[in-house]
C-alpha cells in the first residue's frame, strides 16, 4: 500500500503529454468538474434516511447508471487512507466499482494514446460514482461517492484495491495492483461508501495471488525493475496475506516522464484482449490451485503443521 507521502506524489503529477491534445483537454475538465460535483453532492443530507438498501435494488440501480462489475463490502480502520477520517468511514458499507480500460488502446502503452485511455477511463468510473451517489442519495441513503482520483484537493479517503479484495472481485498480483477475475489487470477503482444495512460480498481465493508468486511475466517487461523478482518459497496458501510491493521510488520516476507507463498491467497475462480469455485464463489457474496446489498443502499441513514465511518487502 502506498504510504501518505507516495500517495500525494502520485495525485500531484500530469504525465508528459496528457495535456497535450483537445481530447486529453476535454477529459482533464470533464474530471475536474465530477471531483467537483461529487464534492458538492457529498455534503448535502438527504432529506428523509433510509437505512436498508435490499441487494435487487441496488443491482437495478448499477444497471441503470452502466456499472457492469461491482461488489460489497465493510470498511475496516486498515481501508482508510487517511486515519483522520476513520470516524467518518470505519464500519459503513461501500460499494466498490470496477471499470475496464480499453485493451487495444492501452496496447500501445507508454504512449499518448494509452495516457488518453487512462484518463478516459477515470472519466467513465467518475460518471458512474457521481450518477449512482445523486441516485443513492435521492432516493435517502446516507452517502459519500469516492472520485477514483479523490476529491477537487487530491484527497484520498480509502484504500480501493484492499476493498475491492475484500468484496471478492480479485486479488493482489505481483505488480501490487488488483486484478480483477473477469476484467483482468487493466481496470480502475472507484467507490460509494453507504451508512445502511446492505448484504455484503466476501473475498475470495481462486489463486492468482498464489499463480503470481510462480509466473512473473510482468517483472521483465518493467522497463526499470521495480517489479521484484524474488521467490516466494513458503507455503502458497499463505500468499494471500502478502504484500506484493513494488519499488515505488524507481516506477514514480519512470511513470511520470513516460505517459503513466502502465507496461505492467499491459503485459500482465491476465490481461488479454477478451474478456472471455481472461475468465479462461482464470478458470485454469483456479483448477490447478485447487486440484494440485491446495490438496498438497493439506497433506504437508496434517504432517507437519504449516512453517508460516512471512515476506515483507
Ligand atoms: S508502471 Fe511501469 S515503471 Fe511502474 S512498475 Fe509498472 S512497468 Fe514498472
Ligand atoms: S504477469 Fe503474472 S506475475 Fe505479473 S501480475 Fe500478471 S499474473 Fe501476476
């Protein structure tokens, strides 16, 4: 996770040439006028307060703003960037959403074209957390939308990829960043938290974070090595609970002077052009944990308890 420092360097910087072209332009004003509008909105109280919000509900409220993938989950301490703010947040529920960036747009990444499909593609989670945050509250719900590049001052107040873990879209891959099951690696997060009472998603391993530990496809095509190449020997059904991490100082310092780089979610396998394909990738790596890693690690378990590594970078 990106300490508080890191964070405010990343929201601070204007990859070379995103400003560049009337489309980049249009899209730079389009995001800053949401961050504003979702600031607004964000303070206003609904007038009457509804306190249970049934899933089906929300499902046609998602279908009707064009969210395709989302999940549900609480907010614990450890989600909130900033601990000045765990009052406000800690134990809501929040909606976590998932859009996809165009593949053959950011295929040619780092290049202007793909720093365009970056920011078309915060535009478009923009949209849909500002459309279902005024319906939400409209309707009397009591809550905050999270702009995926925070608020008009560059706030950030939660941690999305944890959450996103955690409501059972995906997992952590070696590039630190999420991937999502269906929509693989080349996504963006943005979230509605709410104060109701709403069924929540739990996480779920299907072995990615574990398939990680062995592929390392994404390592060579870090043009700086900020991706670490080390082994991971412990037992893989501890590879959950570790925290991928890359060299943030080396990736900052290419990814700002070169488009928002993005190689390595470009170059991720899980990360082709259909997402038919993904879902097959997925699908096979899910059969190999639970076929052969997981049963193994059973065994190993009942003979001689598990030698817990734990790896921190
Ligand atoms: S964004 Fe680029 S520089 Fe940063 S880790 Fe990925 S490939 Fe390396
Ligand atoms: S390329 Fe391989 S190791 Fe890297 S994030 Fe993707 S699946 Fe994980």
């Amino acid at each position: 996770m990106l300490n508080p420092a890191n964070q405010e360097r990343l929201s601070k910087i204007k990859p070379r040439g995103t400003t560049v072209t009337d489309e980049q332009k249009r899209l730079r004003a389009r995001l800053i006028n949401q961050q504003k509008n979702l600031d607004l909105l964000n303070l206003e109280n609904p007038r009457r307060l509804k306190r249970v919000l049934e899933r089906q509900e929300l499902n046609e409220l998602l279908e009707e703003v064009g969210v395709k993938r989302f999940g549900v989950t609480e907010i614990s301490k450890e989600e909130v960037f900033l601990v000045s703010e765990s009052d406000r947040f800690v134990n809501s529920k929040v909606i976590v959403l998932v859009t996809k960036q165009d593949y053959s747009r950011m295929n040619s990444a780092p290049s202007l074209e793909s720093a365009t499909e970056i920011l078309h593609a915060y535009a478009e989670a923009g949209d849909k957390t500002l459309k279902l945050t005024s319906k939400l509250k409209s309707l009397g719900y009591d809550v905050w939308g999270h702009h995926p590049l925070g608020d008009r001052f560059d706030n950030h107040f939660l941690l999305f990829s944890p959450l996103a873990y955690k409501a059972g879209l995906g997992e952590k891959g070696r590039t630190g960043l999420f991937i999502d099951f269906k929509f693989g690696s080349l996504v963006r997060l943005s979230a509605i938290s709410i104060n109701a009472e709403i069924e929540i998603d739990q996480p779920i391993d299907r072995g990615i974070s574990a398939f990680c530990a062995r592929c390392k496809y994404c390592v060579g095509n870090c043009p700086v090595s900020a991706i670490t190449n080390r082994d991971y020997p412990f037992p893989l059904q501890v590879i959950p609970s570790v925290d991928y991490k890359i060299d943030f100082d080396r990736c900052f310092k290419y990814f700002e002077k070169h488009f928002a780089c993005s190689l390595c979610t470009v170059k991720c396998v899980l990360n082709q052009p259909t997402v038919d394909e993904i879902e097959k990738r997925v699908k096979r790596i899910e059969n190999w944990y639970t076929n052969w890693v997981l049963p193994t690690l059973t065994i190993k378990s009942e003979q001689n308890g598990i030698q817990v590594d734990v790896i921190s970078d």
